[in-house]
C-alpha cells in the first residue's frame, strides 16, 4: 500500500518535472550552432572540468553566465588556444564558434550564482533573478 | 561446508568489484594530482582519467552489491538462482562492457555525462543485463513464501529504481529535453539523484543483511524502524535529489519539498546500526572482528556525512556550499565511508562465514592495518575538501585562478591523503581478493593453505 503510493507519487512526480516543473520562461529557441554546440561540449567531456548551474566538475570554472560576465571573444579566445591550467583540445574554428553559441544559450537561462536573493528565517532562498 | 560451483558467480562479481575499486582509487590519485599540475600525465588529462575514476568506483559499488546478492540467496538463504547460466551472463557482458568503456576514455571517445561519460550506445548492455538480473532476482524470491524481510524489498527496490532512473539519464537524447537548458539539468540530476538511492538501497540492504546474520537474528530487519528506514529512502530517492539543483530555476517548491525531505534517510540508518552494534555480544563481535570493524567505520561515516548532508542541504547554506568541494567531500564520504566500508564489511563477512578460522583470521593483522590507513587518511581527505570547499564558497572576487591559489594548499593535503587512502585500500582490497580466492579454490576442490596469522580474537 504505501510502496504503491509512493510509487504512483514518482509517477507523477516525475511527469510533473518532465513538463510544468521545469518550463521556464528563457530567452530564444535553441540554435542549430547552439545544438551542434552543446554536442561537441559532450564530445569532448568539457563537463569533467566545468559546471553549469555549479554541476558538473571543480577543476575548471564554471561556465553559466561566461558569456555575459567575459564576453564571447574571451570565451572563443580560450577554447582555441587553451591555457596554462587548460589544455588546447584542438577544436576546429566552427567547433568553437559553435561551443561558443551553446554557451551564449545557456547564459540565457538564468544567473548563476544567484546575485539577487532573499534568505527566509527557514533557511529556503528566493531567487530575484530567477527567468520564471 | 564448502562452496558450491553456482554460489561461485557471486564471488566472481565480488573480485571484478575489488579489481574495479581498486584500478579506481589508482586513476583518482592521478585525477588529484592533475587538480595541482594540469600538465601532469599529458597523454591521459583530467577529461579521461575522471571518468575513469569515477566509473571504476561506481561500478565498484554495483558490482560488489550484485554478488552479494548473487552469493547470499544460493547459499545462505538456500533460494538457488532462478538462472545461475543468466547471472553467468550478467558477469561476462559486464565484464566485456567494461573494457569497452575504458578503451572509449582512453581514445578520448565521450557520452559526456556527469557519471556515465561513456558513448550512449554502450548503455545497452547494461541496461539489457540489468533486465535479465531484475528477472532473476524477482524469479529466485518466488520461492520465499514467508513476509519478506526489509532488505529483500530494499534489493528490489534497488533493482526496480536502478532500471528507471538509468533510462531516465538518458531522456537528453529526445530533443523536447537536451533542448530546454533547465529541463535538461534538472532531469539530468533528478535522475542521478534517485539512482544515487538506488544503488544506496541495495548497499543499505547488504548492511541489514549482514548486520542480522552477524547478530543471528532477524529482528534489525523486521522491525518498524527498518521498515521506516526504507520508505523514508524511497521517498528521499524519489523527492531528494533536488537539493542537488536548489540554484537551478525550475519551480521553488520542488527545492523546498527537497529541503524537508533531505533531512531524514542518514539518521534512520545510522540509528539502526547503532542498535545493532549495541547488540552484539563479544562473541559476535570477534567471531567477525573484521566485517564488525567496517560496519562499525560505517557507523562512525554515516554521522559524519549526516553532519554535512544536513548542512548542504539548507539552502541558505548551500548558497555557500553548491558548486564547491564539500559536494566532492560529501560525495566521497558516501560513495568510501559510508558504501566501501559496507560493502567491505560486506566482502569480510563472506570470507569469515567460508574460511575457517585457521585459514584466515577473523582480526587479521593486515587487514586492520589496512582498515586504519584507510580511516585515518579518508578523515584527513575529508577535512581537505570540505576546508578547499569553504575557500572556493566564501571567495568573492571574480578570478577563478586567483580562488585556486587561495585554497591549493588544501588541495596538496587532499592528494597526498589520497595516495594514502589508496594504500591503505589495496592493503584491504588485496587481502579480501586473494581471500574470496581461496573460497574459490577450496568450492573446486582444491587444498587451502592458512594465513600463519592468528586470531587476534583467539590470542
């Protein structure tokens, strides 16, 4: 009885998240070289090293809001040539410019971390620069 | 009694899981010191040898979860495998799988997904060989006629969960989900967050398994608070995991659900096995000196993480805390001090319950040494990343390499403890193979040789 209704919750919990709980108002559509972006950002595992949203891994920054914060130049700048700390992994000029507009997409989503927020006597957090 | 050919399968899982955790440590090690260098090991960077580490160790937890099940329904439950030739399978594509995704990381060929970094297609073979133990599992428990006892439905809870959440991981291949960023990120750690308590389910359910046998009775896993264990661990697999995405913006009151329901699974289990460590006689506690020793280490790391879980878990605190090394320490303190050192109790167990006592001692002098190496290190390796934690959290400036000069000295102590813990687990590790060995060996037919080590118990 309480294993099927709380297997029934995750039921619908989970049809909640896939559609109502997690549309946000954001920016623009999805471009074809943000899409193809965000597939080369796979291809080359990027996340072991950067977070969105502050997932993913520490070693490197994280790349929410790079765009608005250094700009796409500085961002293209060091995907193509890499750093001291990161490595040049070789991307062609279009696999960049590419990297690039997905990450321009992601800026779009959202602020990270959040800038502007209130702290309740609970402990929760209200995020004012939320899209939504 | 000796083994018998079909309880072997279990055993074979066991020793892939050794050979797994401790290829893991080793790769992780490297990953540390990479934190420190970026340039060391340019052959293999920190995008290859991170998913090394991190699917050696997961696959660790799953595989020495699986053979213990594998193992402890055949032969100490007497409920033979529904297909001992299904679970023969299970092994072999495990096995060949595995080789697949090391040889994908090491040409640089990436899913890029946090924990499953590997190409999509090579989830297949997991996700069909999951099936084929799902059916196994539920088809061998066919023959219980009794109520089951909490860690049977734990197993299968596991089992079930494991199933839905590893193909919820894969929802971004439909484009409605890769393409809006929020819902990408939120489905994507909603699904590790339940499958994270997924394979808890089927460690904790190992843990009461143990645990009661060791005691000799059965009360720890019929009893309400077992049972309130385990649905306050579903419900955290099913609402928890959102405490991983509190500054993600989907709906607030999805992080506020997480919030309350956060607080809770930790204790409960923690609760349990402090009853039953106050249970034992000292008999009990020599007879398995080592299975007793890990259990209790478990013990000590489940308050340990309550401790952190409880403070990353208030959003305000994890203002500070997300996106920072406490997540990494958290993580590390679950998946070694709370699942290892379970599992490991776990391993000993079978290995006390199959060797007799002048075969192998039940406070074996290595392995104790091994188990304090470990401890010990992993608490320094802790403080390490939670300190390192608190320097990225609390910094304020807009330089990412100037934060990372400020908190490398914690970072030098977390890799030199990780070569520690490694040591002091392969002591463990190496002890525990060649000792599940030797259960191998004597199941067929071959001559055991003791340790010369006695019983600290019996000294």
């Amino acid at each position: 009885m309480i294993f099927g209704t709380l297997f029934l919750s995750f039921v619908f919990y989970s049809a909640y998240i896939y559609t109502a709980g997690t549309e946000v108002a954001h920016g623009p559509e999805i471009s074809d070289e943000a899409r193809r972006g965000q597939q080369v950002y796979q291809e080359y595992n990027c996340m072991a090293c950067h977070q969105f949203y502050g997932l993913g891994g520490y070693m490197g920054p994280d790349l929410t809001n790079v765009i608005s914060n250094r700009g796409a130049a500085y961002a293209g700048a060091f995907i193509a040539a890499g750093t001291a700390t990161m490595p040049n992994l070789g991307l062609s000029p279009e696999e960049t410019s590419d990297v690039v507009a997905f990450l321009g997409f992601v800026d779009t989503t959202g602020t990270y971390p959040p800038k502007n927020y209130d702290v309740t006597w609970y402990g929760t957090v209200r995020q004012e620069d939320d899209p939504q | 009694m000796m083994a018998r050919q079909n309880d072997l399968i279990g055993l074979n899982f066991l020793r892939l899981g050794i050979v797994s955790l401790a290829i893991g440590m080793f790769f992780g090690v490297i990953g540390g010191f990479q934190f420190l260098f970026p340039d060391f090991l340019q052959e293999l960077l920190f995008n290859r040898t991170r998913p090394i580490h991190v699917s050696m160790v997961v696959s660790w937890i799953f595989l020495a979860a699986i053979g213990g099940i594998y193992f402890y329904l055949p032969r100490q439950q007497k409920l033979s495998l529904w297909s001992p030739n299904a679970a023969k399978i299970h092994f072999w594509v495990f096995i060949v799988t595995g080789i697949a995704i090391l040889y994908s990381y090491v040409t640089g060929k990436f899913g890029g997904r946090e924990y499953f970094m590997f190409p999509a297609i090579l989830s297949l073979p997991i996700f069909l060989t999951w099936i084929l133990f799902g059916v196994n599992y539920f088809n061998t428990l066919r023959k219980y006629k009794e109520p089951w006892p909490v860690y049977y439905w734990m197993w299968g809870t596991g089992i079930v969960f494991f199933f839905i959440t590893f193909c919820e991981s894969y929802l971004w291949l439909i484009p409605y989900f890769r393409e809006s960023m929020v819902r990408e990120i939120i489905v994507q750690w909603k699904s590790y967050g339940a499958l994270t308590g997924s394979w808890n389910m089927l460690v904790y359910g190992t843990a009461i398994y143990v645990a009661t046998r060791i005691a000799g009775n059965q009360d720890a896993a019929k009893s309400k608070m077992a049972y309130g264990l385990f649905f306050l661990g579903l419900t955290n697999l099913i609402f928890g995991w959102a405490h991983h995405t509190y500054l993600v913006p989907s709906q607030t009151w999805i992080r506020v659900l997480a919030y309350a329901i956060s607080m809770t699974e930790l204790f409960i289990l923690g609760k349990i096995l402090w009853d039953w460590r106050a249970s034992l006689t000292t008999f009990q506690k020599n007879q398995h000196c080592n299975a007793y020793r890990f259990m209790f280490a478990a013990d000590i790391w489940v308050f340990i993480n309550l401790v952190l879980a409880l403070i990353i878990s208030v959003p305000a605190f994890n203002l500070i805390t997300h996106g920072t090394h406490i997540t990494v320490a958290h993580a590390m303190g679950s998946t070694i001090g709370i699942n290892t050192m379970i599992l490991l109790s776990s391993l000993f167990y079978v290995v006390r319950e199959e060797l007799p006592e002048n075969v192998h001692a039940s406070c074996s002098k290595q392995v104790m040494t091994g188990f304090w190496i470990t401890n010990v290190s992993l608490a320094i390796f802790f403080l390490a990343l939670v300190m390192a934690g608190f320097g990225r959290g609390l910094y304020e400036g807009a330089s990412f390499q100037e934060m990372a000069l400020q908190i490398r000295p914690f970072l030098v102590v977390f890799a030199i403890s990780g070569i520690a813990l490694m040591l002091g687990m392969w002591l463990v590790l190496w002890n525990a193979f060649r000792l599940l060995g030797k259960i191998i060996s004597s199941a067929n037919g071959e001559k055991v040789r003791g340790d010369g080590e006695l019983s600290t118990a019996n000294s």
